[in-house]
C-alpha cells in the first residue's frame, strides 16, 4: 500500500471512541447520555460539538423503551431517514419521513408554511408514542411544538437538531424550555446554537437505538 | 402562532446565505468556488468551516462539465446518496452507492479492508468521468487514491470530505497532494481536519450541480 492507514472497522470505531472521550469532555452528562453524546461527536468529527448538547434526564429511558415497544420514527428529512442504521433498531421499528407525501406542497401553500413544516402533520395519531428526529428544518420544530401546544399526539422523545442560521437556534431554545399546559415535557435531546444536522440527528437516534458502541 | 418563526421557504435560503457571507470570510476562494464554500457552510451550521475548505482550482468547471455530461456520481454513503438533489442535477445523473451491493461483504474479508472500500472498487470503468462524493470512510478515500495510482479509471472530480478521527485528516492530506506518474491531478475538494460528513458533502455535490442557491 501507498499509504498506511488503519482498515479494521471495529478497530476504527474502537479507537474512534477512546479519541471521543479523550478530546471531549463528557463527564457533564448522566452516564445513560454519554454514548449518545459521544455518537453525536462522532458523527460531527469535533469534540467541541458536545458542549452544544443539551438532554432531559429522561430521554434515553424514554427513547429506548419506546423503540423496543415498536415506536416508529419520524424524520424530517429522507436523509435523516437514510442515516439510521436499520439493523440497530430493536424491534424493526418503522422510520417515516412524510416530506415526499403528495399532499405537502398544496398543505405547505394553504398554510403558509415551508413544506418540512407542512409534512409534519401528517404523522397523524401515529405521534403518540413515537420518537421524533428533526435533522434539517426550525420550521419542523417549530410546527411540531406548536402542535403538542394545541393538544397533538405526544411522542415518547424528540431529537431535535435542525441546523441553520435562521430560526435554529431559536427552534432548539423553545425545545429546550418547552412545558405542556397539564406540565407535561417531552423528553429532548438537542445541539443548541447554529450546528446541528441530519447526520448528528441520526448518530443520536442509532445510539438511542442500541448500547452497542459499535 | 406561539412562536415568531420565518416560514417562507425561498426566504429562509435568501437570509440564510446573506448571513453565511456576513459571518464567513469567503473572499480566499475564487469566485466560481465561492457558492461551494457558501453550501457546505450551510449545510454545517458553522462559518468556522470555511477555513477548513481547500479546493483544486478547476473543481467546480471540471464537475460541471461532467454532470452536463451526463456523468454519474459514484458516493460512499447511502446518506450521501439520499442528499443530493435530484432536481438540481442538470442531466438527470444517475447517483451510485455501492455499499449494499450483495459482494462487498466477501471483498472486504478477502483484502482485510473495510466494507466501504471494497465498495469502492465495484465503481468499476464507469469511474472514468465520473463525479465521486465521499463524505463518510477515510478508507474509501484511500483506496479509491490508491487504486489512481495503480493505473484505474480517472474521475473528473472528487468531493473527498470524510469525517472522524481515525484517517480521516490524514486521507484529505493525501486528496490534496495526490498527483498521479504522468503528472496529472483529479480535480478535488475537501474540507481538512476531523470534520466531514455526509451533510457537507451532499451540500458541496448539490452547489457543484447547479449555480441555483435555493
């Protein structure tokens, strides 16, 4: 060979993760979040991202148990959808992205919305119980909240990491402090500030979905 | 509305790049690089990566003529393959990933290398002209390199922005020094360090494929 370089995939992902928690400083997190932390560095290939990584104490459990009851997963984006490891999922759980749907650009015009908004209301009482990653578009956020606002079906947890320099921010912040009239909180996990994405959001869900580092 | 958000599709773009220019020095570039740059900053959330973008002169021509062409583009990821737009690829190109093929499992144990880079030598002689994205494996990085040097087919250009701390610096390295016996250089870019992905790959393909910003 040219060039020398490590071609054991195992052993990649094992000295990968020993970097994680050498460059990054995780020990902020419950121990149930750390992994997901670390995926989440993984995917962004930056140890700093971790300290835009915010989690309700209860998401992992929440996520976890949901998926091996056979939530699905609704994405916002097919990429996303596209990024979760199929063989991680517990009990080969549906992923849905509905931003294809026929119905969403005549939604999107009645509504005014963007069409990533327009196709989150179509996930329907399916909602209820479901893990939810938003990846790519505030906007999603945003009707999704509004939506738990006004009585919607209530998932089990959200993966809330739109990236963007308009309305992400903002999205992930209302996330963050979001509290049901009855008090209830969806359990959340989140990249707070501009950075977030499909690829962090779905490193998040595959280490929701499986304990194994690997 | 709870929340004061911007729902307007084609707006959210328009702002979003105005501040990608405002808040990352963009004038290193040449000014046919530059929307490049812009997209994949987009699709990071972070105007810090741009002073991680190095780019071959002729990249952005060389990638354009191909995809005019009618060139394919062959991706390591099926996330990276989900990410590109379809309709801003000006020839309807086909996009290959060939990392579920039936034979890759049995390549990869036969040379002891990972799945990713015996997918990479399933491209085959369609490479030649090709457009290649990869935005995961340093390993398929470097085995498409080395298979360069070996005499194979020559792409047009290379978006090689692999992620992770494994080799994955050290392949982009190798992208951007590359130069084959009889002199001649693939057109490339990159994004230097640990940082990559599918996200910022797809987002450089998709500003390669059309000079639209929305």
């Amino acid at each position: 060979r040219r060039y020398d370089y490590l071609t054991d995939g195992p052993e990649i992902y094992r000295r990968s993760f020993a970097m994680i928690r050498d460059l990054a400083d995780l020990s902020a997190f419950p121990v149930q979040t750390e992994p997901v932390v670390a995926r989440v560095v993984h995917a962004a290939g930056d140890p700093a991202v971790s300290e835009c990584v915010a989690a309700h104490d209860d998401v992992v459990r929440a996520a976890r148990d949901a998926l091996r009851a056979g939530a699905p997963i609704f994405t916002d984006s097919v990429m996303l959808a596209s990024g979760i490891t199929r063989t991680r999922l517990p009990a080969d759980n549906e992923v849905v992205c509905t931003l294809r749907d026929g119905r969403v650009p005549a939604l999107a015009g009645r509504w005014s919305t963007t069409r990533a908004a327009a196709a989150v209301s179509l996930w329907g009482d399916r909602l209820d119980g479901a893990v939810v990653a938003i990846g790519n578009a505030p906007t999603a956020l945003f009707h999704l909240l509004e939506w738990l606002y006004d009585g919607g079906p209530r998932p089990a947890a959200i993966v809330g990491m739109p990236v963007g320099f308009v309305g992400s921010a903002e999205s992930k912040v209302a996330l963050a402090e979001h509290r049901l009239a009855d008090g209830h909180v969806v359990p959340w996990i989140t990249v707070h500030g501009h950075r977030g994405g499909s690829a962090m959001a779905a490193a998040a869900v595959n280490a929701l979905a499986s304990t194994s580092e690997i």
